[in-house]
C-alpha cells in the first residue's frame, strides 16, 4: 500500500499545482490534438484536463513506444500531438525513436521523473539516471524543468521548436518538481 | 508448422494477389504497410502518394494507421501488414479496441513465418491466434479470411468509415516473392502523404 502526498509540505497550493495548467494552456495554444499517455501520478491533473477537452484526444497506450507511432501518423494526417510519459517509460521507446529521425515531424513529449530527489524506490534509479542520455542518443533535444516558476517558459520553448522547426523534443520534469513519491505500510 | 509443410498445404492464397484486390478500389484511402514484404506488396500494387511505407519501426504499423485515422476520421484508413511485425505490436490492438476508430482497417497477411530473416516460424504457427487476440481486445468486425471472394467482401467493407474498426487475418502461403521496393525516403514519403491531404511543409 503507498500514498502520494505532495512533499515536501502539504500546503492547498501545492496540492494542486498550477504547472500542469501552463502546460495544458500551451498544448491548446499550439492546437495539439492528439494526446497519447501512459498513465503516472506526475501526469494525472493534465491528463484530467486532457480528458475533458473534446478538441483533444486522450489516447491510453499499453506501452510509450506506441505513442511516438501515434505522433508519427498524426503528422501524416494533419495533426499535432504530445507524448505523455514517465521516465521509466523512455526507455520502451528507442527503437520507436528512429521516427523522429526518419520522418523530421514535430515530436514533443513531457516525461515526469523518477529515480532521483529523494527516490525511495532503487528500481526507478537505473532508467530515471540514463533518461537524458538515451534521448540525446536518439537524437532528441533535452529539456529540463525543476521548478513550478520555469514550466511554462520551458516547455513553451520546446513545444515552440517541437512544432515551429520539427526539432524533436523532450522536457524532463524534475522529481523535485512533482515531488518525491511517498511510500508507507 | 514448418516451412516446407506450409508451402505443401493446398488452398493458401497468394499475398500478391490479395493485396492487388484489398486495393484495387482503394478511392481515397491512406494505406500504411508494415516493416518487411508487405510493403512490397503495397509497392506491387502500384505506388500511390497515399501509401505509407515502412522499412522499420516494427511493431508500429497499426499505432501509425490509428494516428492517420483519428486525424482523418472521413478518409478509410488501411494497415497492411505481417504475422511477425503484428505481434511485435500487439498492444497496439488494446489501444485501438479502446479508441474504436470506425474509419480504420487492420489486415495481417500471415504466412507463419519471418519471411525477411530467412523463414522462422512465429508465434501464429502455433499457438497465437491473432483473431482470437484482436476481438479479446474489442475489435469487433475481426474476420479469419481463406478465400478470394471474402478477400473482396472485405476490400469494400474497408471503405466505410463508420463501422470499424475492423481486423482481417488472411492465411498466405509462404513463398518469397520478388522485392518490388518503395521509396526508403522517410521524409518524402510523409510529405506525399500531407500534400495529398492537403498540408503543406512547415
């Protein structure tokens, strides 16, 4: 059993946080229609507002490389997308990734981190400490934003070079962001 | 099933000959083929500036066709692809169940084996049943095709756009045939594909 609570304190503010708004005001802004997840905590208030936005689709993928897939079709057909995923999640996509380079169309994807900032759980650590690496390695420039004041500056940048110059994208969410996950008996 | 023994058994359709038919009324679909020789049977059936070929990303092909289809939701959208390159992807089919695109067609042409990488058996000669794994995810229109009459039933079930999606495992025998080779030009081959619809380069 494990809860998440909003650490460091658990103030209202901070148990809804107004980054996740930012964002979703500039995936409309830049008229991103398809929005495909795999679910994680970070995620949940965008992913809510995703929901309830009928000039988006919200598409739940069993695993991240499909959505890159997804992206790549979407282009083809006229439409913008966002990849949503955890850090975990990166790595399922490399091969996938080659995409990107291929097609030159307009990937962005938001990946909330693991595995570091007071991570109780070892098992995220490996993936979370080579999720900038393996990006870079694919050819994916990357972002980063660790604090409520930046995310909407950064991932305007990106989604601007994402879709303005087709320059593949990724902005890791820091962990000190979202807030260390909580684990208790 | 070994290889030889699929060659011997009678009554396999040819993949050539399928494909010919799946797309001989094509009208304005976009048809995305997968990574290895249905590709080829695409290229076979006449290059078109709808044809979205893949020469890698195996196991993307039908997550590629959904992206086109919730883009273009009045366009019948068509996945053409192997046994091998479906199974790589087999998620895929649970997000389509969930997303219920009525505009998208999904068709494997399984030979039971990986013909690019010199006849290894898949999963599908024994004991996979994509069929059965496609209506278990909420496909509902899933089909086991055997012959050439239900092949063109289907290719005109594909141009409505209103009762999918829907999923066709065609039985092909495993013959290598000639490459005929599409564009290996991701670029060009996307650029086609937006001018045909209408979107310009960015």
């Amino acid at each position: 059993m494990h809860a998440r609570t909003d650490a460091p304190s658990e103030t209202a503010a901070e148990a809804t946080p107004s980054w996740p708004e930012d964002i979703f005001v500039i995936l409309q802004r830049f008229e991103v229609r398809q929005v495909p997840y795999v679910p994680d905590a970070g995620h949940s208030q965008l992913i809510e507002r995703v929901l309830g936005t009928p000039s988006m689709r919200a598409v739940p993928l069993t695993t991240e490389e499909e959505g890159v897939a997804l992206l790549a079709g979407a282009w083809a057909g006229g439409q913008r997308g966002v990849l949503l995923m955890q850090s975990s999640g990166v790595g399922n996509c490399v091969n996938m990734l080659s995409l990107t380079q291929i097609f030159h169309f307009p990937f962005l994807t938001l990946v909330t981190m693991r595995g570091e900032w007071g991570e109780f759980n070892p098992w995220q650590v490996p993936m979370g400490s080579s999720t900038a690496g393996v990006f870079e390695l694919s050819g994916i420039k990357v972002l980063r934003a660790s604090h409520p004041e930046e995310v909407r500056e950064v991932v305007e940048a990106a989604a601007g070079q994402a879709y303005n110059a087709c320059t593949p994208t990724a902005v890791l969410l820091s962990q000190r962001l979202i807030g260390a996950k909580v684990f208790t008996k | 099933m070994s290889q030889a023994n699929l060659l011997e058994r009678p009554n396999l359709l040819e993949r050539r000959s399928v494909v010919n038919q799946l797309l001989a009324q094509r009208k304005d679909a976009v048809v995305v083929g997968g990574l290895g020789a249905s590709t080829y049977d695409i290229a076979a059936a006449g290059d078109h500036d709808r044809n979205f070929y893949l020469w890698g990303a195996m196991g993307g092909a039908v997550m590629i066709g959904l992206g086109v289809a919730l883009a273009q939701p009045k366009l019948p959208v068509v996945v053409i692809t192997g046994d091998g390159e479906m199974l790589m992807g087999m998620g895929s089919l649970a997000t389509v169940g969930l997303q219920k695109p009525g505009n998208l067609t999904i068709i494997v042409l399984d030979n039971e084996v990986y013909g690019e990488t010199g006849g290894q058996a898949s999963h599908t000669a024994g004991t996979a049943d994509l069929v059965g794994i496609a209506r278990a995810c909420g496909i509902a229109d899933v089909r086991a095709i055997s012959t050439m009459a239900e092949v063109e039933a289907f290719a005109s079930s594909m141009q409505d756009i209103s009762s999918g999606p829907r999923f066709a495992s065609i039985k092909i025998d495993s013959a290598n045939l000639e490459r005929v080779l599409a564009s290996r030009d991701g670029g060009f081959i996307v650029t086609r594909i937006r001018g045909a619809l209408g979107f310009g380069p960015i």
